[in-house]
C-alpha cells in the first residue's frame, strides 16, 4: 500500500458520457500528480497540483480534462463527452515528503470507453 | 522535451539469473526513479537515484548523470520480479516525471 487510493479501480462507459474519478493522496502533501497510461506505453504526465494551485497542464490534457483540487487535499479528474481514445489506466502520485524525492503511485482507474 | 530510452525491450530469463536493464537520457536531469509495474498494474517505486549507487535487496541500481544513463541490476531473479521496469527523470524538482518505455521481463521458473 503506497497511502495512494484512487475511486473507481474500474469504469466501463458508453462513447459521449462523463466521468469523473478521484484521487486521495499521502495526507498532508502538498503536490499531487495525475498521469494516463495507455497499453503498452509508460505512464504520461497530466496535469499536477500543488495545494489547491493547478501548476502545469500538458497538451495532452483537451478541454474536455478538467482537474480539480479543492482545499488542497483530494482530486477529481473529470472527462466530459469521452471518447473510445480516452480508454486508458489513469494514475494519481503523490510524493514521499513536503520537499518531493520518490513518487507514490496509487492503483489507478482503468477507463475503458464502448 | 527530454528522451528517455530503455533497453532492452523485452527480456526473459530463468529463475536465478542475473540482469541489467539500462536507461539512458538526453538532458541533464534533477532526479532519476525506477519503477516497477506489476502484471496488476500497480507501480512500485523501486529507487530514486539522481546519482550514485544504492541498493535495496537482489537489486540495486547505479546513475552516471555525467554521461546520462542509469542501470537497474536484478540478482538472483525470481518469478515474482516479473513485470515492466520502468525509470523515469525529472528536469527540476517538483515537476512531472518523464517516462521510459518499460522493459517487460518474464522471469521463468
């Protein structure tokens, strides 16, 4: 158990639905990240936070990722309008301390979009 | 942005034997992580290793960030170390994590 937990561990929906998952990082650290990982690949960064500020967002993230972290503690991801290119492990890490060094990663959310 | 290239891709071994599994990277790098994904999916860090040596176990993992690669040895291999062997970098702290693509490895009994 990395103290990493993410909601669902799995979600199968229908092409044009929304999601939204969640992310409960280590308690009390400041940064957490999210990235997706497609078959085959390794995992590719996101979007991440630090408190409730979102501080860099990759091109990968369309305007239909929105990421949130209220009071800087849990995250949502949520995916408007999905789509069959979206099905994906989606993973929230979170780092060993306040100063950063090793990442944690919690289970993930397996998207699988029909 | 930065390269980060893993070899070899695939590798296969018997139980007991030896291996080293190498990443190598295209910039000077902040740190340096080795991951390992079990056939659950779950990532386990492994090291974090901006230079030097360390070791934890049967492996143990060395950084050359002078000439940017880093090597994770696996001794005495077992079939639980079965998976993908992932490193990743870090330009500066507290950024993102990029990733290699993995080296898969089935350890046979």
């Amino acid at each position: 158990d990395t103290g990493v937990s993410q909601d669902p561990r799995h979600k199968i929906t229908k092409r044009g639905q929304n999601v939204t998952f969640r992310c409960d990082p280590i308690s009390e650290h400041n940064r957490l990240y999210w990235y997706r990982q497609t078959l085959g690949q390794g995992p590719e960064f996101l979007t991440y936070f630090q408190n409730e500020a979102q501080l860099e967002k990759s091109r990968l993230l369309s305007d239909r990722f929105s990421a949130e972290r209220p009071k800087g503690s849990f995250s949502t991801l949520e995916i408007q309008r999905t789509e069959q290119g979206d099905s994906a492990m989606y993973l929230c890490a979170s780092p060993q301390s306040w100063i950063g060094g090793r990442l944690f990663f919690g289970p993930g959310t397996r998207l699988t979009v029909l | 942005g930065i390269q980060v290239e893993q070899s070899p891709p695939d590798l296969i071994l018997q139980e007991g034997a030896n291996s080293t599994l190498r990443c190598n990277f295209s910039d000077s790098v902040n740190n340096l992580q080795w991951f390992h994904q079990n056939p659950w999916g779950q990532l386990i860090n492994l090291f974090y290793i901006p230079s030097g040596t360390k070791q934890n176990g049967r492996l143990s993992a060395t950084t050359v960030a002078t000439e940017r690669y880093s090597l994770l040895y696996i001794s005495s291999s077992q079939t639980t170390d079965s998976g993908v062997y992932f490193c990743a970098v870090e330009l500066f702290s507290g950024g993102k994590l990029t990733f290699g693509q993995g080296t898969i490895l089935t350890v046979h009994p």
